[in-house]
C-alpha cells in the first residue's frame, strides 16, 4: 500500500490554515460573547458559492535534467518504505479508469480536470473504462472513519491488484506488494468521501500519480507532490515530465536499474531540452529527518516530544540551507509553546526567508500566513495586511484554497480594524468562498475562519 499519509495531510491541516499551536490558540478560542467575532460576520454573512480555481497546465520543470535523472531512477527504484525495486514497473493494460462509492460533488470535475493534465502534459491515453469492462484504475470514495479502519495513517491510498474496496479487504499481504508489481494491470485508489473537496483534489492528484508511476517520495524534491511536505497539491510541471519519461518507448516494464538508468538521460534530453544545464544534486534526505517530522506533526506525539522531534529535524536539516531546512523551520514554530513566542516568530521568519531564497513563495506563503496570524494577534494590523497581501498571489498561482482563505481572513480582519469596512467585508465573501473549497465542511469553514477574527484585538488601530 501506498498512499498520502495522514500525518502529512495533519501538517497541512494546521500549517496550511494557519490555526497555531498553543503559542496563541488556548487564550484566543472564540466564545459566544466575543464582540469581536460576533460583529466580524464570519458565523454570521451568508455563505457565498465555492470559489474553484480555473484550469490550468503546471508551471514546467526548471531544474536540470541530471538532477531529475537522478530523482527519477529514486522515485521509481524505491517504495516510500525505504524498501528497494528490482525491476522497472508501470502499466501494460489500456489506461482506463472509473469512479466508484459515494462520490462527492466535487470530484468528477476535479478528475476531468487531471485526466485533461495528464493526457496533454504527460502524455498519456486515459479514457473512462466501458460500464461493461474492468478499469486499469478503479477511484472508490468511501466513508473516513471506514478507510482508517483498515488504514489508520492514511489519507487516501492506492493498492495494486485490487478493483474495490472488498477485494482490498479480502486480499492477503502477498497481493498488496508493490515490489513483484512490475506489470502493472489493475488498481485502486481510496479516498474518503467526507472530506474537503481541495483534499479530494490533493488525492486524487498524488494518488493517480503513484498509480500510474513512482511509488516513492523524496523530500528533497521541492516542486513536486512526491514530497512528504506536502505544499505542492496538484501535479506540478517536473511530477508531469516524470510520468512521461515513465512511459517512454525506450523503456519497459522489467527493466533493472542499471537498464533505466542508461536510458533516462536521453529520454529527458528528448522530453526536456531546457533541462540541458549544470546539475546541483541536493544531497540526500536521511532517515532520520522525515521520521523526525513525523514525530512532530503526526498524530500521537505530545508537547515536548513533538517539539524534541522538530528540533532533531532542524538540526540534521541546518546544514542544507534548502526547502528542507525551511520546513524544519515551520515544523518547529508549529509545535513550540505559548512561553517561547519569540522563538515561534524566528522561527516562521527563518522558514520564509529560506523559502524565497530558493525561489519558492508558495512555500513561503505558509510562513507568512502563521507570521501575519502572530501579527494580528498583536494587533499590528498594518503588517498583518501587507504579509497577508504579500502572500495572497503565491496562495492563488498555487492553487491552495485553504492557504488563500486563511490569508483573506487576515486581511479582511486587518482591514475591520483599521477602519476600512467595505474592504473588510468583500474579503470576508472571499475567504468565505475559497474556504468552502479548502475546508471539510461549512461548519469548519465558520468556526476556523472566525477563530482567526478572535484572535485580533477589538480596538482599531
């Protein structure tokens, strides 16, 4: 099995949102006599449409192809479990796919929108299977707390050799092996039917990637949602160019390593000429560093464990200066306590200037949203509005509904109290709109998008 872990799933939940630890959230909860949320309108204005985003190709890959060479043979060689791949695998059966379960609203369109992706970025001849025939790829919506049963840290997940849920749940462990998996025919992707409709897309986006190719994920990828950080939601430019090169003529299914590895470099000189420059080779992301995000940011770990596992992964991340050590750096402001605020703003302020020197500013757009929730607490509503409107672009060029509604509701805060209440409430609709793409339910949409209106002071400044 793999699939898109719940912790990671965790981390975006309260990262992406915005909604602090215990550095301001224990003394900021909205009460039902707060003034300042009950004349803010956030449980109150009539909810607006779902906002959804237009769409559109992925920005292409701009690192060079040696660096992706590599990437590649790792993506494509390892399970995320560490365990190594004898044998080059990806599907010999027609690209076919059907949706099945309680399917959500939202979903046959955000999968008509991938499908379109995949066909004109990648490549590939997927078409809905016949009602009569047995799709290659089967996508079952089921109930959350059902999934986890069976899953408990996951997400969503996909299983090879299985076209529904029943057959997963009557398969032996031999079955649900990835590694003998090398012609690839049938498989299925489980995605909880209860959830936000930006998750729904999250999954459907990384789980018919992994269906369809690599199995493994990196955190030393920066631009691609074959990454435990989790920033990047939809299919980027490099996650397309990688699923191409996965079906290139010059490679088959059962190939060696050293078979793909010969190859590779001439298939993304031929699929990527702009590729053809310097390679900077990252090194390598031990162990260590993701099990350490894990501790902090999954579910189980308490207080000063979580906070232990954050700085064991910055300390092994420090060296890099890259991505890596940015989100080590937003781990750790995520988890520190209320009693070391200081070290909660370096933190996001080292996370965002780590980010943007590498030319990453969707990442670096969920360092400012936590770094404009500290400022409106304050009631420095002056910077809360400019990190806010700093950040919005990066939010809506990314596609990250969440992150954008939680940066609206700053705004439209920082504008109430500064005096601007017609400004104020067009962003509120906004945020408003974003959110009930971005968030789970309507309920969670007023009851998030009002904690961060609770957090402000309620004089004007």
């Amino acid at each position: 099995m793999t699939g898109r872990p719940l912790s990671r799933r965790l981390a975006v939940a309260l990262i992406g949102l915005g909604l602090l630890s215990g550095c301001i959230a224990p003394e900021s909860t909205p009460r039902q006599t707060d003034g300042a949320v009950l004349r803010a309108g956030f449980d109150r204005i009539p909810l607006p449409p779902m906002k959804r985003f237009p769409p559109a190709p992925g920005t292409p890959a701009r690192r060079s192809n040696a660096d992706m060479a590599r990437d590649f043979m790792d993506l494509s060689f390892r399970l995320e479990t560490g365990r190594p791949l004898d044998a080059f695998s990806r599907f010999t059966a027609p690209l076919t796919y059907r949706l099945t379960g309680q399917v959500p609203p939202t979903a046959a369109t955000d999968l008509g929108e991938l499908i379109a992706r995949l066909r004109t970025e990648a490549g590939l001849s997927l078409s809905a299977a016949a009602p009569e025939d047995q799709a290659a790829i089967t996508i079952e919506f089921l109930p959350r707390r059902q999934l986890q049963a069976r899953a408990r840290d996951a997400a969503c997940f996909v299983a090879p050799r299985v076209s529904s849920w029943t057959e997963y749940r009557r398969a032996r462990g031999s079955d649900l092996d990835w590694t003998d998996f090398t012609f690839r025919d049938r498989v299925a992707i489980f995605i909880p039917s209860d959830t936000g409709p930006q998750e729904i897309r999250d999954c459907l986006n990384e789980e018919m990637a992994q269906a369809l190719g690599p199995l493994n994920d990196l955190y030393r990828l920066p631009d691609s949602v074959f990454n435990d950080d989790n920033i990047e939601g939809r299919l980027t430019g490099f996650d397309m160019l990688m699923l191409r090169a996965t079906y290139a003529p010059e490679l088959t299914p059962g190939m060696s390593p050293g078979e793909v590895e010969v190859r590779i470099p001439g298939i993304l000189a031929r699929l990527n000429p702009a590729g053809a420059r310097p390679a900077s080779f990252p090194p390598q992301t031990p162990r260590a560093y993701g099990e350490a995000i894990a501790r902090a940011l999954g579910p189980g770990a308490r207080g000063g464990g979580r906070v232990r596992a954050a700085e064991e992964a910055l300390a092994i991340a420090r060296p890099w200066s890259d991505w890596r050590t940015g989100f080590a750096w937003l781990s750790l402001g995520r988890v520190l306590p209320r009693d070391r605020l200081a070290e909660v703003r370096a933190a996001f302020a080292n996370a965002a200037a780590l980010y943007r020197s590498q030319r990453l500013p969707l990442h670096a757009a969920h360092a400012d949203l936590q770094r404009a929730l500290l400022a409106l607490s304050d009631g420095a509503f002056t910077d809360a509005l400019s990190l806010a409107d700093g950040a919005i672009p990066a939010a809506r060029t990314g596609r990250d509904a969440a992150l954008l509604a939680g940066l609206l509701a700053v705004r439209a805060v920082a504008l109430d109290r500064t005096g601007q209440p017609d400004a104020a409430r067009a962003a509120r609709l906004d945020s408003l709109g974003w959110a009930r793409y971005g968030m789970a339910s309507d309920t969670e949409v007023r009851a998030r998008l009002a904690f961060i209106e609770a957090l402000a002071p309620d004089e004007k400044g």
